[in-house]
C-alpha cells in the first residue's frame, strides 16, 4: 500500500515531468492511500489555484483511492515525529498516518527524503 503525499497528486493533477513520473501508482488507485488531510490540502490548492469548479473535479478524481480519516493512534504518532524530526504539523500527520497504516509514504517533498518508510524522489527539472 502506498500513500501519495499532496505533492504528488498536485504534481500529476498539474501534469509536470515530476507527475508525470508517478503517473504508474495511480494505476491502480484502490491501493493508494488518501488521508482526509492530504484531500484537505489538496482542495485548497485546487481552489487557490484553480477555482471552485476544478476543484470539484479534482476531488471527484480522487474517488477511487482509499480515503482514510485521521484517528487517535496517527495524531499522538505525528506528535512525536513532529519533535523527532522536525516535521511541519501537517507533514508529520500525514507521515503518521502513513506509519500506522502500514504503507509507504510517496513524496517528492524533501521534508521526507531520508525518513523511514518514505519513498522520495525530487522534483524532475522543468
């Protein structure tokens, strides 16, 4: 199971070399992890970005991946991952939720790039 960081869903929605890459996860999207805050983030990108009626069809693109709420267990995780390494608060629940659920965390967000259960890659150049 993998869990696509917003990044990545922006990266693919946008079309750029890097979403391009990851453009094979999504193939088979029931096994893509989806956390209700990386829907979150990516709706108010989506919004600012691009305005509401995008938004709302980039929302309902992402229906077919395993949406998964933010429980108790993953929001005292990302606690402690917040002070051991120094992740931004929504970075660290999103990797918490990963960690609990069991899968790996795809990003190409380098807050990540050398984290346990994180499969990062950099952005590919323009």
């Amino acid at each position: 199971m993998k869990l696509a960081d917003t990044c990545v869903w922006v990266e693919l929605l946008a079309d750029t070399p890097t979403g391009r890459r990851y453009r094979k996860l999504f193939e088979t999207p029931e096994e893509v992890l989806l956390p209700t805050l990386v829907l979150f983030e990516l709706r108010r990108w989506a919004l600012r970005e691009l305005g509401d009626d995008e938004a709302d069809r980039i929302v309902a693109a992402t229906r077919n991946a395993h949406t998964v709420p933010l429980g108790e267990p993953a929001a005292l995780l990302a606690a402690e991952l917040t002070v051991r390494h120094k992740l931004p608060a929504l970075d660290a629940l999103i990797y918490a939720t990963a960690l609990h659920h069991g899968a790996t965390l795809v990003t190409c967000d380098a807050h990540f790039e050398s984290l346990p259960g994180v499969e990062y890659r950099a952005k590919a150049a323009a």
